[in-house]
C-alpha cells in the first residue's frame, strides 16, 4: 500500500509473515536525515545501514542517549515538541521499562501544556491505545514511576477509575 501525505512525501507500508511472526516494513521515499527528525525520539531516529554495516545517527544525540538512558525530543532545541497524550505515556513506558530519565524540556512542555494534554488523554486518543500502554505500563518493572507520574501530570485521581477501567476491560 503507497500512502501519499499533503507534503508529497510518499510511504510505502507492506506487511509480511515469517514463521509465525507479522513484520511491518516501512520505506519513506525521503532521506534518511528528514525521516529521524519525524520519530518522537533520538533513540528511535536511529537507523541501521546494511551496506556499510553501521549505524547511523543523524540526530548526532541517539546513541548517546541510548546509552545514557536518556529520553529527549528529535525536535531542535528551539521547536516546540508536538507530542500528544500518546507520545507521553509512551514516554513514560520507556521510563518505567528501562529506567531512563526523561529531558527536562520534556517536562517543562508537558507543565506547560498539561490541558491541551488532559484533554488529549480524554478526548482524542483511543481507549484502545490507552489500554495497550497502560497494560505495557503495568507490565514494566518500575510501574510506580509512570503511575506517580500519571498522578503529577495528568491528576490521574480524577481519571484514576477511567483508565482502570479501560485497563482491565
């Protein structure tokens, strides 16, 4: 399946089976610089190149941060993050998964920003999603830390029996 965006940039999506395994494989027919600054992560914006058997860190920040258990943005210092509800419990999952800290720009965003986030929570993303990270969430090590944060961020008292709910239905 070819997908054209309203940019041009066109995204090929194929989906195929190897023994009893689905894996999606995404081609971007744009370059590899361009395609790491759209990933929520640095450490997600890294690439592997099979020609030259290495890895490529366009972002110059990944693998260090991959390394250092580090969660920052790919978006420059001077751009504003545009995350969603989604990409902070996602956040927070690799947060509680991997003991990683989390940028202070990242919190500062997510303070400043915290309505437009609730309402996210409620409003715009799936039950469905929320139940699958807050089931990944559960399924951590660290729970504490992504449900205190929960708490701090988002006032989880008073969607506490809300994303319960969702969690165990």
């Amino acid at each position: 399946m070819t997908l054209k965006r309203a940019n041009g940039l066109k995204i090929n999506l194929i989906k195929t089976q190897i023994f009893d395994t689905m894996i999606d494989i995404t081609e971007i027919k744009d370059d590899a610089f361009h395609n790491s600054l759209r990933r929520d992560f640095t450490f997600n914006s890294l690439f592997y190149n099979i020609l030259e058997n290495k890895d490529e860190d366009f972002l110059k920040e990944g693998i260090n941060d991959l390394k250092n258990g580090f969660i920052r943005s790919c978006a420059s210092t001077n751009q504003k993050i545009d995350f969603d509800s989604y990409h902070i419990l996602r956040m927070l999952r690799f947060a509680s998964k991997y003991h990683y800290t989390i940028d202070d720009k990242y919190l500062s965003d997510i303070e400043q920003n915290i309505k437009i986030y609730q309402n996210d929570l409620i409003n715009k993303i799936s039950k469905e999603i929320i139940r699958k990270e807050m089931y990944l969430i559960f399924s951590t090590h660290n729970p504490s830390f992504a449900i205190y944060s929960l708490y701090i961020l988002f006032c989880i008292k008073l969607y506490y029996i809300d994303l319960i709910i969702l969690f165990f239905t």
